[in-house]
C-alpha cells in the first residue's frame, strides 16, 4: 500500500509542477511583449542622443519645468516620453537648405484645387456583378506615391483627354 501511495503523490506532483511551468512561461511571454527593442531610434535616445545627426530636429512645444522640455514626435516615436531633460537635447542651427518655399496652388472658390494627373501607375479590372470595370490607378502631380488613386478609366479619360 505504500508503494501506490507514493506513485499517485508522485504522478499529482509532476502534474501540478507542469502546471506551474506553463503559468510562469505564459507569464515571462506577456513581460517580454511590454519589452521595447533597444535598437535604431530607441538606442540613440537611450545614448542621450537626440540631435540631427541621430534624428533629426523636432519641435519644442513647451517648457515643462527649468530644465524640461515637452517636444513634438512623430507617430513612430509614439511609444517614447515627450518631455525630455535639457542635457538630452541640442540646439538648432539653421540651414538655408532647410528651408522649404512652398509652391503656389491655385485655390477655387470653396477652397479646393484641381490635382492634374501625372502618369498611370497600375491598370485592373474589377467585375461587378453584370459587367466589367476597368479601373486605373493615378499618380497626381505634387504628392507621394502613397497618395496615388484608383479611377475608373471611363472618368479620366472623359476629364483628361489626351
């Protein structure tokens, strides 16, 4: 009889120790997801680097105390502090070259302009239910290629002839 004792202790002993190990590594998973990498932009602003040369420059957006300062990120930094002490920021000297004259749109009276397109990126067919769509996609002029729009060929052609 005390032989089988110790087995069945034995057996619920290594059944609740492989319990306990899937409760700590299910732990240790959620700990290590809340872990930021330390690589690129998250190591620079660790080595108190925040000057153009690692980023770039940024906006001061307010004086947080004497020697704090709230600055403007953009959304890849949105996991980082904005306010940072004075000894992690350098200041701006200016460039000529930084500066960006802007160009001249010619606005219509609801304040909208027309895009003129610039080159045909892409062509498809979307099928509808009863019939075909030919659609193209459109570069406009003065914006990025994310910005470029799917058309129907029917419209640019009727808008933009050649």
């Amino acid at each position: 009889m005390e032989l089988s004792e110790r087995t069945v202790l034995g057996l619920d002993l290594v059944d609740a120790t492989t319990e306990k190990t899937e409760v700590i590594k299910q732990k240790l998973l959620t700990a290590q997801s809340r872990v930021t990498p330390t690589t690129g932009i998250g190591r620079s602003i660790k080595a108190r680097k925040l000057s153009p040369r690692f980023l770039r420059p940024f906006e001061i957006l307010e004086r947080i105390e004497e020697v704090a300062y709230r600055v403007a990120l953009p959304l890849h930094l949105s996991n980082v502090h904005d306010v940072f002490h004075v000894s992690q920021l350098k200041k701006y000297h200016p460039d000529p070259s930084h500066i960006l004259e802007p160009e001249e749109v010619k606005l219509d009276d609801n304040l909208t302009y027309q895009a003129e397109p610039e080159r045909i990126l892409d062509v498809k067919d979307k099928q509808l239910r009863n019939k075909t769509i030919r659609l193209v996609k459109v570069f406009w002029k003065g914006m990025s290629l994310g910005d470029a729009t799917w058309e129907t060929e029917e419209r640019m052609r009727c808008d933009y002839p050649c």
